[in-house]
C-alpha cells in the first residue's frame, strides 16, 4: 500500500505538467536543426576536401594552360608563377591554406580574370539563381498540376496524354531542345528575344540582389523588367521541361498510392467535398516525395545550367564553371564546387523542414 505524500506549499502540480509539455514542444525541432546544422558545416569541410582533391586530378598543367608557350620555356617565369599561386609547396599544405582562405572568406583569385573568384561567383551566381529559379517555379506548378490531373483521370485519354508529355520531356537533350528553340523562336519567328539577360540597348537595372527581374521591379524600370522577363522565359522553360516531366511522373505516383489509403475512404464516407478531400487528405501527404525531387532537381538545374547558358550567352555560374575548367583555373574551380555545394545542402535542410510542416506524420526528433 502507498501513501502519497501532500503537495508542499510551493508545490504547483500544472506548472508541473506544463514544464516538461514546454521543452518536448520545442526541444525536438531545436535539436534537429542543431544537428542538421553541424552535419552541414562536416559536410561542407567534406566538400572542400572533394573539390580540392578531384580539381588537383585534372589531367593537364596549370602552368602550361595559363602561360604561353615562349614563358613556358623560362624555368625563372615558371617557377614564379608557381610561386604566386602557392602550386610549389605539397598538396596537404595547398589544401589547408585553401581550407583557411574558405573559413575567412577567401576563394583566391582568377587567374583567367585577374579578380578575386568572390567577386566572380557574386556576379554569376545571381544569374543562373534567376535561371534555374523560373525553372523550378514552373516546374512545380505545371508539374504537381499536371501529375494531380493525370491521378485524378487514371487510364482515361487526359492521363495517358500527359504521360506521354512527361515522357517527352525527359527523353529529350535539353541541349538539343535549346538549340531548336533559339533557331525557332528567335531565328525563323522572331517571337523572341535573342541572347543575354535583356535588350543590348538597355542600360541593367541598380544592383541589389542581382536579379534582373528583381532589380528592375524595385527600381521602377519597367521597361528593363519586361525585357529581362522575356529574356528569361524561353531558357526558363527550356530547363524545365525536363522537371516537369519529372514531377508530373512522380505526383501522379504519389496522388495514386494516397487515393487508396483508409483516410481518403473515410473522407469520402463522410460526404466530405471533393476539393477538401483532395487539398487536405491527398495532396498534402502526397507533397513529401513531390518536394524530394524538387529539392533534388533544384540543384541540379543551378548545377547544369552549362549548355543552355551557353547556348543562350546567359552569364552565369555554368559558362563561369566552362570557362575555368578549360583553362584549368583551379581558384575558379574549386569556388564554383563550393557554391554548387553549398547551394545542396542548403536544399536539404529546407526540404527536412518542410517535411514536417506538410505532414505531421513526420517528427523532427
């Protein structure tokens, strides 16, 4: 037999029971986010070490891709080139000052433009944001659109001809596709604009985030933004033609395999209507493999933008990226490994997070 103990006059059995309800409300989302912080920044010294290592394997001399072939034959001029840019001391010490010159902000400089690559990347790195940015917006929104319609209609005409699209779209080179679009629509229609990220007559907008579109829009140049839209849909869709496949393919798995799931039957026994059925009891649980790939396909559209920046003379990371690997500009190099890096894991943790604000079935513990 137990005899409990009276409560002690400053005894307060609610404050009791709130306090631990308190720390488990909050502690599980701090610690995660805690630790997805500190595996980022492992990761990140990891990605330095990758970038670092991979660059140095190249074949092919730096020296001999920077210098002509007269300084080439002076042993003086090599070795004080090699000097500068620290090639004559041993890999690890190489990688540790580079690891140093990361930590304090320090990419190095270009040896093909003669700047540092910070300044390089922060005026390429905006460009292909806007890019790949307009990409992946439509992505989404035509895809899951796409996807939702195809699940909806299963085995009907609209299903298998959307299946069919998003076939198309991912079978198709996208550097062939940029191609026929450019001859096509700029070339033979001239419905439009040409190359660059606006009209050559146009002065670029006031430099704030880097964005065009942006930038224009905070100005007031209203000319500058609807030039820079042009400029920017054609490229836009281009790369996303390929994701919207994707995620049409995806979505209308996942709607498919939440259509048969007991809360969506009881929903419907309920009389609930169909849209509330579809917004609150498939799309929503369906969304979390949806924001995977696009997280996923996010990156890889910044990190693959070479050919179609090319094609279209974007400036931006991709023909930056082109441009140092043939010239085997290391600094360059390793910064554009760095931000492509970055921008991955960056991705990841935003799409954790929005794994438990979507479904709740999903703890952040």
């Amino acid at each position: 037999m137990s005899i409990k103990r009276p409560p002690a006059p400053g005894d307060d059995p609610k404050a009791a029971r709130r306090e631990p309800g308190r720390r488990g409300a909050r502690s599980p989302l701090a610690r995660f986010l805690v630790r997805r912080v500190l595996t980022a920044l492992l990761l990140a010294v990891g990605i330095t070490l990758v970038t670092f290592v991979l660059t140095n394997l190249v074949p092919g001399d730096p020296v001999a891709a920077n210098l002509g072939q007269r300084a080439l034959g002076d042993p003086a001029i090599v070795a004080q080139w090699r000097t500068e840019h620290g090639l004559d001391k041993p890999l690890p010490e190489q990688y540790l000052l580079h690891l140093r010159g990361v930590v304090q902000g320090d990419l190095g400089t270009s040896q093909q433009s003669h700047r540092p690559v910070l300044d390089d990347l922060a005026d390429s790195v905006p460009a292909t944001l806007e890019l790949a940015g307009a990409a992946i917006l439509i992505s989404i929104v035509v895809g899951v659109a796409f996807g939702v319609v195809a699940a909806l209609r299963r085995d009907r005409f609209s299903d298998h001809l959307l299946r069919v699209l998003s076939l198309f779209g991912i079978s198709v080179p996208t550097f062939w596709l940029a191609l026929t679009a450019f001859y096509v629509l700029f070339y033979r229609l001239r419905i439009a604009p040409g190359s660059g990220r606006i009209d050559p007559g146009l002065t670029p907008p006031p430099h704030v985030t880097g964005l065009y579109t942006l930038d224009a829009a905070l100005a007031g140049q209203w000319d500058v933004f609807s030039s820079a839209v042009g400029h920017l849909v054609t490229p836009a869709l281009v790369l996303a033609l390929y994701t919207i496949g994707l995620l049409t393919r995806f979505t209308r798995s996942a709607v498919l395999e939440v259509l048969g799931q007991d809360h969506v039957r009881a929903g419907r026994a309920k009389g609930l209507p169909p849209r509330v059925i579809l917004f609150r009891y498939v799309l929503r649980p369906a969304l979390v493999p949806v924001i995977t790939v696009a997280g996923l396909a996010f990156g890889s559209l910044l990190s693959g933008t070479v050919l179609v920046e090319a094609i279209f003379a974007w400036p931006g990371v991709g023909q930056y990226a082109y441009k140092s690997a043939t010239t085997l500009d290391l600094p360059a190099v390793m910064g554009v490994g760095l931000v492509v890096g970055g921008v991955y894991l960056v991705i990841n943790l935003i799409v954790d997070v929005l794994y438990g604000v979507i479904d709740p079935r999903v703890r952040l513990s």
